[in-house]
C-alpha cells in the first residue's frame, strides 16, 4: 500500500496539537534544543499509554499469557547470539555539499518507491541514480556511496563489560527459557509477553513518535513444538472470524486485499497452520482492544524476499493513517526453533523440552511484535477532527474507555453548595472512571477543552441537581444532554465507557 514517511501539513498540525494539549513534548530536551527520536509524554499522554498498555495486558492474560520483565541492558554476548551485532543496520547515504545523513531506503521511498527497505545496497544506488534524489536539506548531490550504520545503542558496565541497550523486546524475552519450563511445568505452551523500552539508534527519525531512538515495545512469545502447529485447541473457536488479507501471492499478481475467514484462509495456505493463523487473529483482537476501528486494518504477508531467512511466515499489521497512509505497526513472525539453537550455541547450554516419549526437541517461537508508541499515534491521527460546520471546535474522538479523562465533572457555579455537590458526585466516580473536575469558565468554555483533549461525557451540576439530585450529562461527538439521577450514573457512565 502507499506510503508517506515526512510529516505532511496534517500531522504537523496534528503534532503541534499534541505538544499543546500536554499529549506528547519534544524533541527533547527541548530545554536544550533538542534531539530527534526523543520525546516526553506529558500528563494526559501518558495517561493514553498507559490505557493503551492496560488493554495489551487484558487481551493477553485473557488468552493465557503471562507477563515477564527483563533488564534494558544486555551483555553484547546476548547480541552477538541473536545476530544484532552483526546485521542490525540502515543503509544510510551522505550529501556531498552539507554532509548530512539520511537513511538511504526511507528517502526512496518518499519518492513513491515501495519496499525499498528490502533493496540490496546496490540496487539502492542504482535507484538514487534514477531517480536522480538530492538532499532534503540543501537539494544537493548525494554521494553514491551507502554505508551501514549500526542501530545499536552501545553502553559500558562497571569498568570494562561491552554491553548495548535493547533494540527490542523479543530477545530478551527468549532468555529466560529454563525458568519458564519450571513455571509452566514443562508443559508447552508457554506463552509470555513483555511490555517495556527499547532503543534504537535511528539516523534521521522524522516521523514523530513512530519512529523513535527510545520507544516502548509489547511483544508475545509462545513457544510450541512443531506437531502443535498444526493442531491448535484455540483456533476452531475462531475460525470463522473474518480478517482483511493481503497475500503474498495476491501482491505478486496485483490483486487488491481480501477478507477472508480464517478458516478459508488455511484451505487457501495463506497461512502454513493453525496456530499461526490464531496468532494473527489475537494481534488484530489487540488493536481492536485499543481502540483502532477494524476498517483501518490490513493483515499484510510478507513477500519471500522481504522474509528473515530462518522465518516460516511473517505478516504485518497496518493502520491506514491520515498523515502517512498504510503504516506497519506490528509483525507476526513464525521464527521456527532458530532463537532458542542460536542462544543454545552461544551459552553452550541445552534449551530445550520434552515430548511426552522423553524425546528432546528445540521448541519453535511464534511471536507479535509491536511498539505502543505507533497505535498512541494512530488514535490521536484517526480520531483527530475538526467540525466542518464550526473550525473552531477541535476534537479528539477517542473510544470512551481508551480516553485519558472519561468523566468531566462542572458545577454551573463555585458557589452556593453546588461546587460541594460536584466534589461529592467527583469524589464517588473517580473510584471507577478518569475524572478530571473544573469550575473554572463558562460551561461552554469547558466544555471545550475537554472536546479538546478526548472527553467523552461532561457532567454538570446546577440548581435543579439540588433539588432532584439528578445531573445533565453532555456527549462529546453528539453534544446531546440528557439529564440523568445521581444514583444511576455510575453504571450508565459504565455502559458507556465500554464503547
């Protein structure tokens, strides 16, 4: 699908939005000047991620997997094993008149070019040559020259330990593997996941949040053997669920995407098991969790050449964005047993389990992999709005239970007991729901803010509430107001929050 990788007038204005409404600052430190690829989640931001982050946790501990934490920092023996060392770099192309360096393959691909992340450095070149790019900066000439740079970020412990900052989750996730055979009593599955920072030392990050030096990452292993592939007890539950597919082949023979059930899609070996095919089921059930509608979703296959050579299948996840078109934002790998040998052969330990004759085997890993700092930036893209009938009126239109503050409560006036009121209705939600309380302004002018910042329902408190111990509840997208009895709302607010 197309591709833009520089930020537009849409998402400059959508960011300049973001850093106003206390979302996302930076570069930082901004106090400083400021470096690319750094930014701060300020307090409603962070809020958001932090909703995010609860609702990756829910969709996986519903399907049995259990959260693990590791340490950023890795020995580079770690790194050496996984092949981070060695092969973990961007082409990358110098200007010859201001000497500026620019990831060689996204630049191409600005330039209405496709995959070409995947080119050979030669065939980089070539295109640079064709396509006749000069520098972004000053326009002028490249040299034709590309040159690796490595994303790893390079640490020292105590006095002399060679050691980098993760540049992801998934490795560090596989280290512990005799740990798990104890937890989960040598019994596969075992399925774990990770939620926490990894970095990566981007060349020239121009994309906001995603594309990050320092991100947070969520990624699921679930190690099996090779017969479970096959005969996967949570994939008939789901069969018939429905996907929007684009294959390989269908790419190869430029055939638009298709949705198909899962089911069909195993008969058409789209898919290569059950098991895999309920691994890409459960990272589209995650987004959805997330709040991203399911008509901006598109389950990508990776053609042959764009696959990592160990891997049995790969697809990515992509959102159709306002301000960069169809974005990759999550990888599903079928990696086989190549991690758990790779990390056997480096710590000259067994990794392995046991089937149920005793016989040893290498399990194989089927892994999601994705940031949350890209779906943060989908739902503030995808839910962006600005009211055609009045210009004036910003919104951000988050599902309810994704929003950073759910509830608003207002008294009509900080005075005559009405303040105490609200307090009181503000003290009883905020046990359940994200409050924020404001008697400050007009009604109209907080009313507002909160459409500005993603409000779903805004509650006030006047003279009648006094009387008839009821409130007027106002809805964010429709400014419908509906009055409601004190007693009643927190669980109508519950039934609405879980839009």
């Amino acid at each position: 699908m197309s591709k833009k990788n520089t930020l537009n007038p849409v998402s400059q204005e959508l960011t300049a939005f973001l850093s106003e409404k206390d979302f996302v600052y930076g570069p930082e430190p901004e106090l400083y000047g400021g470096i690319a690829g750094f930014y701060t989640y300020g307090p409603l931001g962070k809020r958001l991620k932090n909703n995010l982050e609860n609702a990756i946790r829910t969709v996986f501990n519903q399907h049995g997997f259990f959260e693990v934490e590791y340490p950023i920092i890795a020995p580079a023996a770690v790194w050496k094993a996984s092949g981070h060392l060695d092969s973990f770099n961007d082409p990358v192309i110098i200007c010859s008149k201001c000497a500026s360096s620019f990831r060689a393959d996204k630049l191409l691909e600005e330039k209405g070019e496709k995959n070409a992340e995947h080119y050979s450095d030669q065939k980089l070149i070539e295109t640079f040559k064709k396509k006749e790019v000069n520098c972004p900066n000053c326009k002028g000439r490249f040299n034709l020259e590309i040159k690796r740079h490595s994303l790893m970020m390079k640490t020292t412990i105590g006095q002399d330990t060679e050691a980098y900052n993760r540049p992801e989750t998934a490795t560090t996730t596989y280290l512990p593997f005799k740990h798990y055979q104890n937890f989960f009593r040598d019994k596969l599955p075992f399925s774990v996941f990770q939620i926490g920072k990894a970095f990566r030392n981007e060349i020239s990050p121009r994309q906001h949040v995603l594309r990050s030096r320092e991100f947070s990452q969520a990624e699921s292993q679930l190690f099996v053997s090779k017969e479970m592939k096959t005969n996967w007890p949570s994939f008939k539950p789901v069969e018939n669920d429905s996907l929007l597919l684009w294959t390989a082949e269908m790419q190869e023979k430029n055939k638009k995407p298709e949705t198909m059930s899962l089911k069909k899609a195993l008969q058409k070996k789209a898919f290569q098991n059950q098991a895999f095919a309920w691994n890409v089921w459960l990272s589209h059930q995650i987004f959805l969790a997330m709040g991203i509608p399911n008509q901006k979703m598109l389950l990508r296959q990776h053609k042959k050449d764009e696959r990592a050579f160990y891997a049995e299948d790969a697809w990515d996840l992509e959102i159709e964005l306002n301000s960069f078109d169809w974005t990759e934002c999550c990888g599903i790998h079928d990696r086989t047993d190549y991690d758990l040998k790779k990390h056997a052969e480096f710590s000259k330990q067994k990794l392995v389990a046991k089937d149920e004759k005793g016989k040893e085997f290498v399990p194989h890993v089927l892994e999601i992999a994705f940031g949350i700092d890209r779906p943060f930036f989908a739902l503030c893209d995808l839910f962006y709005a600005k009211r055609k009938e009045d210009q004036k009126r910003i919104l951000l239109q988050f599902p309810p239970k994704m929003a950073p503050i759910q509830v608003a409560v207002f008294p009509l006036m900080a005075k005559d007991g009405l303040d105490k009121k609200a307090r009181e209705i503000y003290q009883t939600l905020e046990k359940k729901f994200l409050v924020y309380y404001d008697e400050s302004g007009s009604i109209g002018r907080r009313y507002s803010r909160m459409d500005a910042v993603g409000t779903p329902y805004c509650l006030t408190i006047d003279y009648d509430s006094l009387e008839k111990n009821d409130v007027t509840i106002r809805e964010r997208d429709s400014m419908k107001q509906t009055r409601i009895l004190i007693s009643e709302l927190s669980s109508i607010l519950q039934k609405y929050s879980e839009k």
